[in-house]
C-alpha cells in the first residue's frame, strides 16, 4: 500500500509542476507592454507656387482614393526580390492610407490651383467636377543590389459631378525617388517627395487643358 501511495504521489507531482511553471509564465508576462508600430504620415508638402486664371471659377471635389489591395494596409509594404513583398507590421501608416492620401491631395491641389477651391470627399459645397485617384503601387523597393527608392503610381479621373457625366481628362503619373538608405523614415520621406512630385505634374496638366 505505501509503495502505491509513493507511485501516485510521484505519478502527480509532474504534471502539478508543469502547471505551476505555466502559471508563473504567464504571471510574469501579465503587464508587460505589447509592441506598439511606428507611425508615419504622408504629406506632400507646400505647392511650389499657385497656379491662377487657368480653371477659377470651378470647383472640384476629391473622390474615394482606391489603393491597389496589395497596398492598401497600414503597415509599409517593402519589395525585397522579383515576385516578393513584405509588409511591415511594426512600421504603419498612422490611418487608413486611402482616407489620408485623399486629404493630401485635396489639401495640396486647393493651396496649389488650378481650380477655384478643390475640397475634400464629404464637402457639401457644390462642385463642377470629382477628381478620383487609383493608387496602384506604394512600397519601398529594397531589393537587393540596387539603391532604394521609394515607389508611386497614381491614376488620375476627372468626371463632371452631375449624373450621367463624362470623362472630361485622364492621366497616370508615377515617381522611383532614389533613398538614401532602405529604412522606414526614409522611405516615409521618399513618399512625400513622390506625391509631391506627382500633384505638381497633375496641376500643371490640368492648368493646360481646357476642361469644357
């Protein structure tokens, strides 16, 4: 009978070990700090100069941005060989990129013309015309061999705001801005550099083009 005993007390002192080590595990990692991403922003900084007389009694509203899917997270997408991409968890857009990219752009085409005013998506002020852009890339390429650089293509629709209205100018405009390293930050430069870059070009055209 004693030697039963010493078998069971044995057989049950292993398992209540293996419990008492999970819960002083899991104790110890209670209140410890979950990793929190860096946050960036996109901003495409101040126009270079207004743009005036070309457009400037017509306003234009900034339509729904579309982000190819691939892109369209928070977290940086970074290109890391031919058919490879890897999107960063730990280094995020602070918001949804399609709702900030949109600001950008409103923002930036209204300080820089060619129109009257441009506002944003939920304006209620009348507008002639509804400008919609489809991001099809936004990453980092950091392949290997090869400088980093920061890349963007945008897709530019602008339709007349009434029902049934066509499309009135179209371009695709995109920028490789050369990094001085493959790092988060600077990649977040290198995009406000590209959008930059790519609205200038946008204003220019649409200061150009006659629209009616």
């Amino acid at each position: 009978m004693r030697d039963r005993n010493i078998a069971l007390a044995s057989r049950l002192v292993l398992p209540m070990a293996l419990l008492v080590a999970s819960a002083l595990v899991a104790a110890c990692s209670i209140g410890k700090p979950v990793a929190q991403p860096t946050t960036y922003v996109i901003e495409a900084g101040t126009p270079p100069a207004r743009l005036s007389g070309a457009h400037d009694k017509e306003v234009v509203r900034m339509g729904y941005v579309r982000v190819a899917s691939a892109f369209s997270g928070n977290s940086l997408v970074y290109r890391t060989d031919e058919v490879t991409f890897v999107a960063d968890p730990y280094q995020a857009f602070i918001s949804d990129p399609r709702a900030m990219l949109g600001n950008q752009m409103a923002a930036w085409l209204d300080r820089a013309g060619p129109f009257k005013a441009v506002t944003q998506s939920d304006s209620a002020v009348s507008a002639t015309y509804t400008l919609e852009a489809t991001v099809s890339e936004l990453y980092g390429d950091f392949r290997p061999g090869q400088p980093a650089a920061a890349v963007m293509t945008v897709q530019f629709a602008l339709v007349g705001s009434d029902i049934g209205s066509s499309l009135v100018f179209e371009r695709t405009i995109s920028r490789r801005v050369p990094l001085d390293r493959a790092s988060p930050d600077a990649l977040v430069r290198g995009y406000d550099r590209s959008l930059s870059e790519i609205l200038t070009e946008l204003a220019g055209e649409l200061a150009a083009r006659k629209l009616r």
